[in-house]
C-alpha cells in the first residue's frame, strides 16, 4: 500500500506508533520499524540530550529502518533541555520528528535545516492549520477517543478526519481509536493517509512494559477509560482504576479550585511504577476508548501484518464486492 505518508517517510505500511511515555524506548520503536510501521522512541522519556542519544544509539543498533524520535510540548514542572534534545536528535541522524502538544515552532527550523521531516500530533483542525502553516510536513490527527491527551473540544474521529480532509494539504494520519484492518479502511476512506497507534502497541509481546500493563488492556472495555485534569485543561484519557477514582473525587470535591498539587500523588512520577513494575493502582496512565478492541498480545509483526492483510481483504472482497 503506497500513501503519501509511506513516500514521505520511507516506510512500507502507513502505520505510525505514537511517542508513549515509558513505553517509546528502542525495543518498541524498532519492532514497529522492523515490522514495516514507523517507531516512535519517546525523548521527555530519556529526559537529558545524553540519554536521548544513547537510546537513538540502541534503536540503530536493533533496525536499519526508518524510526523517529517524540518531542513532547506540555506543562512541565522542570522544563526540557529542548535544544539538547534537537542537537541529539539531529547527531544521532534521526530523520523524522513527531511533535505534540503546544506549538512547536522552535524547532521547525533547525530539524528542517537538518533534513528532518516533521509530523505535528493535535486534536483539532485549527491546530492542524496552524502546524501547516509553520511548516509541518504531516499532522497526526488524533480524536477524542485517542489515549493520552484529547484536547479540550471533544471532537471524535468521525467527524474530525473529513474535517481534516476537508482542510488540509499536507497529508495526515489518523490518530486515536486505531487498532486493526478495519480501523486502516475507515482511516483511509476519511482522506487520511495511514494510522497512529498508541494503546494497541502496548499489547505486543515486544512492548518493553510490565505483562500486568498488557494483561489490563486485554481485559479492559470500551467502558473503562476515564478523563482526568478537565478543571485544569490538561485532559488525559487514562484507565480507570483506584487512584483515578480517587483524583476523579478530588476534581468532585475541589471543583474549579483544585490545583496541580492536590493530585500530585495521583499523577506525578506514575509512569515507571506502572509501565516498569506493574503495579497497576499507582496512578493514572494514558489509555484509548479502543483498549475495548485489544484482544490479545501477538508480536508487532503480526499485528501489523494482520491489519495490513486484513485491509487489503476489506478493500478488495468486502468494499469492492458491494459495488
Ligand atoms: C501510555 C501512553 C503514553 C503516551 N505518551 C505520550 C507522550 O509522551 N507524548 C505524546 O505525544 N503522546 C503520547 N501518547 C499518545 C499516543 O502517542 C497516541 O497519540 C495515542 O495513544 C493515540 O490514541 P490510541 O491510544 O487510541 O491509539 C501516549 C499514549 C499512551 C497510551
């Protein structure tokens, strides 16, 4: 299957993984690209410019295919050593770039300077307009059912992919709630040019997390997702479980008062608790609407196979023959 996305970045199936905390580290990037797809390592993962280039070094060491690096723009109490992190992006020869949250017009320039191609992840069209306007080679259009942070608008992906389609000129993935064939078909038939997974990728035998994180997703429904830090316009879509519960009764509690500190406990420093040592109650960690189509835990290539085979099997016996 040949898309602009696939030309732009030199990859044989239009399907990307989405930077993840804890999750992007080299063994899930360089499964993705191995298998065909685009791996995504995660640089605010790393943190430091030194241990960002040691992890670009160990990808290279597991693929000679194409991986990118995710540049992550949020609110964050210590602030990254961004053009550290560009210097190693661009040392290590990394070509691509996914960018996400807040505007990332600081570092179009120098990673375009080096050749880099840049792939802007948001969730509404008027920052999809505006990341074109910049300079972004592609945007990640990611719904509201997407795991992570849905933005503030709520906008899911039927309507927010021919919206894109509808505005766009520089080609787009289809982000959020992506987890098979037939998530491809739809993703294409809106105007997109391939996918974006986050969640589904988790539950890969190659995904460098705790079983009990995989084992979550397989059990978990299209129900168990919750959004935390609305009062703060910081929205996440994460799992459910008993700390988010407890930060959900929190935001109940303190309303439109409620400040980041109150539910420090909640979310700060969750992540390698979670994704590392598996203790599933530790805190809110991202997760997509589409954990409810996560069924089981089969290898990056066969999962990209099957959804590529299952694509194929879509377009050309079940589309083809209701015409
Ligand atoms: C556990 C987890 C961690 C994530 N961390 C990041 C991150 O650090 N930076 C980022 O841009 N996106 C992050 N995302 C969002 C994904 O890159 C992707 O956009 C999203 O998962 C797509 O929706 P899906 O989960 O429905 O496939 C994360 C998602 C998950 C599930």
């Amino acid at each position: 299957m040949k898309t602009r996305i696939t030309e732009m970045f030199g990859i044989k199936h239009p399907i990307v993984q989405g930077g993840m905390h804890y999750v992007g580290f080299a063994e899930m990037a360089a499964a993705v690209s191995n298998a065909g797809g685009l791996g995504i390592i995660t640089g605010l993962t790393q943190g430091t410019p030194e241990k960002l280039a040691n992890e670009i070094a160990r990808c290279k060491d597991m693929t000679d295919k194409p991986f990118g690096v995710n540049l992550t723009f949020l609110p964050a109490v210590n602030q990254p050593d961004y053009p550290g992190l560009v210097k190693a992006i661009i040392d290590g020869g990394v070509k691509i770039v996914e960018t996400a949250g807040n505007n990332p017009q600081q570092v179009v320039g120098p990673l375009h300077d080096a050749g880099i191609k840049i792939i802007h992840k948001c969730t509404s069209v008027r920052h999809s307009l505006k990341a074109q306007s910049i300079g972004c080679d592609a945007v990640s259009v990611d719904g509201f059912e997407c795991g992570g942070h849905p933005g503030e608008d709520d906008v899911t992906n039927f309507i927010l992919l021919p919206r894109a389609a509808d505005e766009l000129e520089i080609p787009f993935v289809a982000s959020g709630g992506q987890a098979d064939g037939r998530s491809l078909v739809a993703s294409l038939a809106f105007g997109a040019d391939g996918i974006n997974m986050g969640t589904r990728f988790i539950a890969t035998k190659e995904a460098p997390v705790h079983e009990n994180v995989k084992q979550a997703l397989v059990e978990a429904s299209e129900l168990d997702t919750r959004l935390v830090m609305r009062p703060l316009r910081n929205t996440e879509r994460v799992l459910t479980n008993d700390a988010v519960e407890r930060l959900l009764e929190k935001e109940k509690q303190l309303g439109s008062d409620i400040k980041f500190e109150d539910i420090v406990e909640e979310v700060a420093g969750v992540y390698p608790k979670i994704m590392s040592d598996g203790e599933m109650d530790a805190g809110a960690w991202s997760c997509g609407q589409v954990a409810g189509l996560i069924y089981d835990i089969p290898t990056v290539q066969e999962l990209v196979d099957k959804i590529m085979s299952d694509a194929e099997s879509i377009i050309r016996e079940r589309l083809a023959g209701l015409l």
